[in-house]
C-alpha cells in the first residue's frame, strides 16, 4: 500500500481538513488534527473531540485560524504520518491516523441510486446466490430500468408505478424505499468503531458475495446543519442481506466493516453543499492475484438530493453528538471473478481506493473480520483517556 499525500489530498490547497490521530506521549490517545503546509497538527486543545470541534460556531474558520497562528503542535510530517497510518508496518512511537469521526452516530441512506436498487432487487430475489442474480440481471434490468430512470421519489408517477408492479407481482421492500415516500435509514456503525486511512477493512470469512460501497458522506453537527463531507466505504455482504433484509444488521455492522476518511473537509467560502451535488467519485480494487475492478459514478445520479436525504434521517430523531451519514452508491461491481456467472466478490488482500478530487482518498485492505484486531477502544476508555491528558476541560 503506497499512500502519497499528493493522491490522499484533495486537489484543492485551500481545502479546511479536519482528522483524527492517535497520538504517541506519556499517555497516548486519540486527538483532533488538522493539516497545513504538508504538516499534520494536534487541536486537541481547541476541542479534545471530533464532535466537540464541530459544535463551535464556525468550525472551519476555528480549524483555520488555529492552524494559521501557529497555535496547535505539529505531529510531523504529513508524508511519515499516512506511511505510519498502515497497519502492516505501524512505529507506536509516531502518530497515526484514525477514522475523523468519534462520538457521532454512524448512519447510512441505502437504495438511493437507480443502478444500487436494482442491484438489490436481484439480491433480494436471488435469495444471495450470485449464480441467480446474473441470471436475473439480464431480465429485470431490461424490464425495469426504464421505468425507474428519472423517477422522483414519493412523487404521484412513482405511486402509479408502484400500482403497476404490485399488480404485476413484481413489488420489492428495496423498491418501497427507492422509489416511495421514506427513504431507507439504517445503522452502520457504532460511534468510535470506524476504521480509518490505512487500516484493514472487514467482510465475515463465511461471507461468499460481498462488495465495496464507495459514498460520499455528509457531516452534520447537533444542529443538524449539514457542515462538511468526508469519503466512506459501507461495506455489504449481499449473500446475507439477499437471503433476508432482516440480516441488513449482520451484512452491514460487523468488526472494521466501516471506513471513513482520509479527512473531513469542511464547508467555508469556497466549498458547500453545490460542489458535493457535483462530485464525482472513484473506485479502485486490486487484487493480490492480479483481478482489478475500476469504476466512477456522479452524485447528480442519485434520486434523492443529499439535503433531502439528511432531513430523512434528521425526521424523527436527535443527535446531540452529531451524525455522518452516508449517501448510498452507484457502485455494483458484477464483473466475474472466477467461475463464470458468479459475479464478483472480495478476496482477502484486495486493496480498495476510494477517490473525489474535492476530498481525497480513502485506502483500504479488506482482511476477513475475525482477523483484524477486535474494536476495544469505546466511549468509556475515551473518556478515561481525555481525563489522564488533562483534556476533559479543553474547548475552545
């Protein structure tokens, strides 16, 4: 894994970005950071948490005025940082990155782009054998994807659409939250238990179909203002989420089953919720056998605006520590893997490069779950950790 800051950065300079590193001293522990001028700089005594951060009045202008005074201590490096930031060859004496995020909910928006729906309506009736789904992919993706392209969410035609399938027994839960009223909010992870830049990601080693899902995620403060943006992988085990959506919790949250990062970036004048409408964003999977997958998709494919989407999961619920929440994806990979009409699935070792130029990139190993060193650093150990620092007190 080769992790260059000129490829993990966005291409723009003037970008405001916010992570999270664990950082090595006399009690070592996670810190809020910032990077300038290819440096990484611990804001822990701006706010000794993530979420705390961004509950200031202007959390990109307090990032950037910390930064610009020389008020924050430099971790090093930003290169020696992303290099120490893989698991495989990590000094403990030097400070890594982890996922930005801490003490928000982890949410995710499922079924919110045409080619993702019908992918899950073949899972679904598949019953997760991925021999059927190819199969089904040449019959339903013809009959129904003219139908659903350019539909509008909740909107009178996608009831009417909705009448005609049910009459045609061809109506699907996966088509009810793609297409009807109330779109599909889940849990994907718990607070504290994403993975970062660098880190294995997971799938369940009796998993046999399961896939990357590239999003874009939104960073929404306890306000419920939609404040910055971050890259994420939502991994899925489809074998599991096809045979029943009651296991969506299994195929979904499992140990390292959710990345985020490199950084959060933060809105200010020159990036908002207008330039994520437009983004573009990139996948990469290589494998250590030499198989490679490559894809891109727009966000000005999805059916429901990022907005919209935020107040679905804001609807009925508070988040007094702030929430991440992902978008859903245009990603399905089908390509065969192996035997023919099996489509495609991870193998441990594969490399996952997630990329938008107006966020960076997010890089991950896929390692099966049982493998990777389980999660044990919760909010209690957090809060034990902040008081030995002598940083429970520290905002602002």
């Amino acid at each position: 894994m080769q992790l260059s800051a000129a490829e993990v950065l966005p291409d723009d300079p003037a970008a405001i970005l916010l992570g999270r590193a664990w950082v090595p001293g006399p009690v070592p522990g996670p810190s809020p950071v910032g990077v300038h001028a290819g440096q990484v700089y611990d804001l822990s005594r701006l706010a000794p948490t993530v979420a705390q951060l961004l509950d200031l009045p202007e959390p990109a202008l307090a990032v950037k005025r910390t930064l610009l005074a020389g008020a924050a201590p430099s971790l090093g490096n930003l290169q020696a940082v992303l290099d120490n930031s893989q698991e495989s060859r990590r000094d403990p004496s030097l400070a890594w990155l982890l996922a930005p995020v801490d003490l928000q909910a982890v949410r995710a928006c499922g079924v919110t782009f045409i080619a993702s729906m019908l992918e899950r309506v073949i899972e679904e009736q598949a019953k997760g054998d991925p021999q059927q789904a190819d199969a089904l992919r040449h019959t339903l993706g013809r009959e129904m994807g003219a139908e659903l392209a350019n539909l509008r969410p909740g909107s009178a035609e996608a009831l009417r659409l909705k009448e005609a399938l049910l009459r045609r027994g061809a109506w699907s839960q996966y088509l009810e939250v793609g297409i009807g009223a109330d779109a599909e909010v889940f849990n994907k992870a718990q607070p504290l238990s994403a993975v970062g830049l660098g880190a294995d990601i997971g799938i369940l080693a009796r998993s046999r179909w399961n896939n990357p899902e590239p999003e874009l995620v939104l960073v929404i403060d306890r306000q419920g203002r939609i404040i910055g943006a971050t890259l994420g992988n939502d991994v899925n085990l489809r074998d599991f989420e096809g045979r029943s959506a009651l296991l969506l919790g299994r195929a979904k949250d499992n140990n390292a089953s959710c990345a985020l990062g490199p950084f959060l970036r933060l809105f200010d004048e020159g990036f908002g919720l207008d330039h994520l409408r437009r983004a573009r964003i990139e996948i990469r999977v290589d494998g250590s056998e030499g198989f490679r997958v490559r894809g891109e998709y727009g966000l000005d494919q999805i059916s429901r605006d990022p907005a919209e989407l935020a107040a679905h999961a804001l609807d009925a619920h508070q988040y007094p520590d702030g929430l991440v929440l992902f978008l859903g994806t245009a990603f399905a990979p089908v390509q065969d893997r192996g035997e023919p009409g099996h489509g495609f699935t991870h193998q441990v070792g594969d490399l996952v490069s997630i990329r938008c130029s107006l966020l960076g990139m997010l890089v991950n190993r896929v390692q099966h779950c049982e493998r990777i060193a389980a999660w044990q650093f919760g909010l209690g150990d957090l809060l034990r950790n902040l008081s030995a620092r002598g940083l429970l007190g520290a905002a602002g």
